[in-house]
C-alpha cells in the first residue's frame, strides 16, 4: 500500500464513512481507520488496498467520488435512495442545518380502525410549525411544509408516525433522509422512551405538560372535539415540547453513535502523530 498524504482532517462523520458502499462492512470501515484511511479523499490517494482487488478498489473510488459530488451540490436524493436507512444518522451534520423534526398526534386508534392524524409538529431548529386537522392539516399543506428540508428526525417515526401519515396521506413522499433516534439508539444500548432521553440529558418542560404522555394527547383532542378550546392549546403545547425537543436529543445520540465507531480514536491518533494537521 503506497504511503500518502492526509492535507486536510475533515470532522465530519459522512466523510469518513464507508460502510455506506456495498460490500463494505463496519469490520472493514475500521480497518481503513486503523491504517490512515480516515476520509473518501484518503481512499483515492493510495495505490492499492491489501484485500481489494484493483478493480474492486477501482469501483468502491468511483462510488465515493459520486458520493463526494452529492454532497458537494447538496443532494440529498441519491443518498437517501442509495444508502440503508440505518447509515442515515452518519449524515446528522453535514444536513443538520436543513433538517426538520416530525411528531405527530392522532385520535389513538389504528389506523384501519377508525383512526387518524389530529395534529402534525414540525421544528427546523427556528421555527415551530403546527399543522392541526380540520384546520390548517391536509396532504397538500404537509407536503409544502416539508418541501424545503433534506433531512427528517423523528422518534420512532420510521415505525409509527411515518407509516401513518403516508397511509393517511398516499400521494405524499418522504424522500429524504431520514434519522430515528429511538432506533439507532437501541444499537449502542441506549433504551427507553423519549421522556428518558430527555431526562438523561436535564431537558425539563413546562410545568403544564411535563409528565403527560400519549394517551393524556388522545384524551385532549377528545375534549377540543367536545367543546373545550384550551384543550387544543395545551396540546399545540404537549406536541411542540415532543417536536422541538427531539433536535437536542438527535445531536445527543448521533455524537454517542459517532463515539461508539471508533473514528475519533482514529483521528486523535493521526492528529498525535501529525501535529498541526
């Protein structure tokens, strides 16, 4: 393997990655790591790689060199119709700034039994947007709302709330990339619900919703559909607390995932025996 030279070390944990290349599992990604392989710029810069074959090699570079182009122009698409599902928390900050947060309320029933979405909460890091059924919530209105975003973060959204909506809503698309915390935490040992994350990292909320959980949201839409409006407020409240908390807890479960690879042992080492890099 020829020696080469690293000229930029790029903290960003999609550049490192290569388990998102067919064929290449995390055993390998870390083998890279160990021998000064760290970025996509790195794999092109060396001649050969022990247990590639030149072509093998050739093609995993031609892959990375699409990726890098992706990413350069911002293109969300070719990753999240290219990459597994489970590798999209890896992309966490490179489209951290173009992400929308997604939790939704519905009446508690199946949805082929009757159920359906009440309220749809959206949160970009800015802004807090509510979508309410009956009001401002319908296919069209979601699908604008989201239009604008590349990345989606969700908790236990690729099961529930995802499904529902798309059931709900056939024509409307979730193209993008999509990070849920609840099942990639479960990969490094993280357990419980949402609360529990919250907890673990001091995040507190107002003393109006705080204990309330899914079934006391099921239990104010019903009293909002009887005739009590400050129900529906304290439910806007309940689903903003639910929305706007999950960035926070996302970046929290994506630096213990990034830990728990083994990059940074690797880019401490590099950094060690290059200084100034």
């Amino acid at each position: 393997m020829k020696t080469f030279n690293i000229s930029v070390i790029i903290d960003i944990m999609i550049k490192h990655t290569f388990s998102v290349v067919d064929g290449v599992g995390e055993r390998i990604e870390r083998w890279l790591w160990k021998n000064g392989i760290l970025t996509w710029e790195d794999f092109d810069n060396v001649d050969s790689i022990p247990f590639f074959s030149k072509e093998r090699k050739e093609l995993i570079g031609k892959n990375l060199r699409y990726f890098s182009k992706g990413l350069e122009e911002g293109d969300w698409v070719i990753f999240s119709k290219k990459i597994k599902r489970k590798e999209h928390w890896r992309f966490f900050e490179e489209f951290k700034n173009d992400a929308v947060c997604i939790d939704i309320e519905t009446n508690g029933q199946p949805i082929d039994y009757g159920g359906y979405v009440t309220m749809v909460g959206l949160y970009d890091g800015n802004e807090y947007t509510c979508l309410i059924r009956g009001q401002n919530l319908s296919e069209e209105s979601l699908a604008m709302a989201l239009a604008p975003y590349k990345y989606l973060i969700t908790f236990y959204g690729a099961v529930f709330d995802i499904p529902f909506l798309q059931k709900t809503y056939p024509n409307l698309r979730f193209n993008m990339l999509h990070y849920d915390i609840y099942l990639e935490s479960r990969r490094i040992g993280l357990r419980g619900g949402f609360k529990k994350f919250e907890k673990r990292q001091g995040i507190s909320r107002d003393d109006e919703v705080d204990g309330m959980d899914g079934y006391d949201a099921v239990r104010l839409w019903s009293m909002y559909q009887s005739g009590d409006d400050a129900s529906l407020a304290t439910l806007i409240k309940y689903n903003r607390a639910d929305t706007v908390n999950l960035l926070e807890v996302a970046e929290y479960v994506y630096h213990q995932l990034k830990k728990a690879t083994g990059i940074e042992v690797y880019l401490k080492r590099l950094e060690h025996l290059r200084p100034g890099i």
